[in-house]
C-alpha cells in the first residue's frame, strides 16, 4: 500500500515556501505522493476563503520533485473546457516524467459555483461529456465530438505526454451513475474520509460496493485500485476537521494502516490535522515504522 500527503487547502494561509517545504519533506521523507484539493472557495466560520490555484500548485511541485506521484483529489470537470483540462494533463505528465495522475469528480460545493458562474445544473450529464473528451484526447490525441454541452468538430491534443495511453485517470465518487460511466476506463478510485466515517474497520463494506460496479461494468474488481482519504488528528481537540470516527496517537495510526492494506486500499491519502511541515515529518516515521513492523508498501 502506498501513503500519500494532501497539502493545506484553506485551513490557514499557506504561501508557497510552506508548500514547497512540504512537497520537499513528502519527497525527501519516503512517502508516495501528493495530493493537491482543487476548490476555489469555501464558506467557513471565517468567511469565504479560497486556496490557490491547484494546477498552478501542482506544476511548480512537478518540477521541485523527482520521485513522488502528483495529482488532484479531485479536478472538478464543472471548472473546466474538458479539452484544456486534457492539454493541463498531458503538459503536466511531461513536466512530472510521467508521475501525474488525473484525479476527476464534477464537483459538489455550490458556494464556489454559483460565485464564479459555473453551471450547476445538469452536473452528472455534463460530467459524462466531460470524461469523454477528456479521456479520448490523452488517449487517441484526437476527438470528433458532438453533444448536449460540447461540440468540438476535429479537436487534436499535440503534444501528448511520456506516458502511454494518457496519464492514469482516478474517479472521485460513490455515484452508481458516475461510476457506470468511468469503472470501464479508470485506473483508480478514490473516496473521501466521509465516506466510510473515518473508520478502517468500515472500509471493506465500502470497497464491496465498489467491486459490485465493477462487475456490473464487466470490470474485474482486482484491476482498479482502490484509494481512501484518511484523517489523521495530532492534536487532542480537532483543529480545522473532525470526523465520526478519530485517528489519533502513533499506536491507532499504526493500526489504521495495517487494517486499510488488509482490506486491499492501495493508497491511503493522509489528512491531516493540523497540516504543518512537523505533523508531514511524523507521519514519514510512523510509515517507515509500518513498514518495517506492520507491513511493507506494495
């Protein structure tokens, strides 16, 4: 199993040297990857905060690290043309050597929505069309397309990346229309925290459901991977997040990981609680700790 940091969205003003002290320490540290929330706003006790821009983010991370994967969790397609989304894929699996993954979802938080003038409506529909295009362009470079929402008459994607058939592609979502329309073309899916409330214990009820769209996609359950957001608190009252179910203390974040690999996760992304450069650090040594005495990365 592979573990995975997710960088501050609007938990407190980050610049980025915090940042990029952060994606350093992920690199340097051992861990896996990182991940990077794509919003533009929230509604929070202090008001409407934004983060900054996550492909702006992810493209300065790409060229600071050598080893570690980058992605979203997840790029809303409701934010984007689905053509320049594919072209930001492909210019960001060139600049990374190949260790982007395209995390995708349609978006959910109508504050940000209706604040930038994005439609809101018909979501799933346009979120159809949307995965369309995008993955026929990384895959075939080219796309006649004619729909509801888009129409792009002999659209070509030059260049591609380094990466065979497109950059691998990760769903965001437990909706059986969405994963109708994706489990036959991703290589990976993910769910949030919430989800299975936080709780390891929960997880392979969650991942059942999971194989079962699988199999009604005609998909063997066993070639999707399957990623789970997990939170993490370090301190004895939530800062920024809580959940039904807390993780905390080095001997339950142990556990956590132990019962996740078991359960068949291959990467867990770690949230945090508070995201600092010092809470990164321990997480790298409770990890080299699980894999030496709890079990080793796949």
């Amino acid at each position: 199993m592979r573990v995975g940091i997710q960088l501050p969205e609007v938990e407190r003003r980050v610049t980025w040297p915090e940042l990029w002290a952060m994606a350093r320490l992920v690199e340097d540290g051992g861990l896996d990857s990182i991940w990077v929330g794509e919003h533009l706003l929230y509604d929070t006790d202090d008001g409407l905060r934004g983060p900054w821009d996550a492909f702006s983010v992810l493209t300065a991370i790409a060229a600071i690290t050598e080893r570690v994967q980058i992605a979203p969790l997840v790029a809303a397609t409701s934010f984007h043309h689905p053509a320049l989304l594919a072209k930001r894929a492909a210019t960001l699996d060139e600049i990374s050597g190949g260790r982007f993954i395209l995390g995708l979802g349609s978006g959910w938080n109508r504050t940000e929505f209706d604040a930038y003038g994005f439609p809101y409506d018909n979501r799933t529909s346009r979120f159809e069309e949307a995965f369309t295009i995008i993955r026929t362009l990384l895959t075939d470079g080219a796309i006649d397309f004619h729909g509801t929402y888009f129409d792009l008459p002999n659209c070509v994607l030059d260049p591609l990346g380094p990466t065979k058939g497109g950059p691998p592609l990760l769903i965001g979502s437990t909706g059986p229309r969405t994963l109708a329309a994706t489990l036959p073309h991703v290589q990976l899916w993910n769910a949030w925290y919430t989800e299975y409330g936080n709780d390891p214990t929960r997880a392979p009820h969650l991942l059942a459901r999971i194989d079962e769209a699988c199999i009604a996609a005609n998909r063997d359950p066993a070639t999707l991977a399957k990623t789970l957001a997990m939170l993490w608190h370090f301190e004895p009252e939530p800062v920024t997040r809580t959940a039904d179910h807390r993780i905390i203390g080095r001997d339950a974040m142990l556990q956590a990981l132990i019962t996740l690999e078991a359960a068949g996760v291959a990467t867990v992304q770690l949230v945090l609680d508070p995201i600092t450069f010092d809470t990164i650090e321990q997480v790298a040594d409770i990890v080299r700790e699980w894999q030496t005495g709890g079990g080793g990365l796949a």
